[in-house]
C-alpha cells in the first residue's frame, strides 16, 4: 500500500495534514488513518509528516484537495523546503492556463516558501 498525504492550508499560519490508504476509482476516500492540525507553516507540515511515514518509501501527495503528486518520503524529510516549492508550483500550475502557468513556476521557484 502506498498512502495518500493530505495537506490543508487552514489559515494564515495554519495548515493540517492527513494520511490515509488509496482508494479503487469512484470510491469514497477512507478515513484518515493518522492526522495533525496546528502547524504553523508548509515545511513544517511536510517535515512533520515525513515522521508519520518513515515505514513506506514513496507518498501520493495532495494539496488543498488537488493531486499534486508522488514523492520519496526520504525526501520529505531531508529536502521539505524544496519539497514544498515543488508541490507548490504543481499546485499552481493545475489552477492556471497553460500560458500562465509557466511563469507562474518561475515566480513560486523564486517566492520564499509559503509560510
């Protein structure tokens, strides 16, 4: 089994993660079976979540309800800053025309990570 990482920005400094199994196409999505609230920025959320998973190697991640992608959880835990510029920028990316997406990755590569 591969988990699913579910990261929700609650507020300005408040984001909350989930971890839960993958589901058969058309199901519901399964309870969560682990989750935290209370994180004060998205590299914390992502590091902190990178403890919970230390048992698989690779995470489907999804950001604000959208699939953002897969990642090594090693690299959550070694690299969560540029973690999440990239899971940012995917993120993005979904949200925007084509044209604009472009430089919108430029802009989010170089913005600090969000807070």
């Amino acid at each position: 089994m591969q988990p699913v990482l579910e990261i929700r920005k609650l507020g300005e400094r408040s984001y909350t993660y989930a971890v839960r199994a993958t589901r058969p196409a058309g199901s519901p999505a399964p309870e969560a079976c682990y989750e935290d609230r209370g994180l004060t920025s998205f590299v914390e959320c992502i590091r902190d979540a990178a403890e919970a998973l230390t048992y698989f190697p690779r995470v489907y991640v999804r950001f604000q309800g959208r699939c953002v992608g897969e990642q090594f959880v090693s690299r959550l835990e070694s690299h969560p800053e540029a973690v999440a510029r990239d899971l940012l920028v995917r993120y993005l990316e979904g949200s925007l025309p084509p044209q604009t997406a472009t430089a919108q990755r430029a802009d989010a590569t170089q913005a600090s990570v969000v807070s």
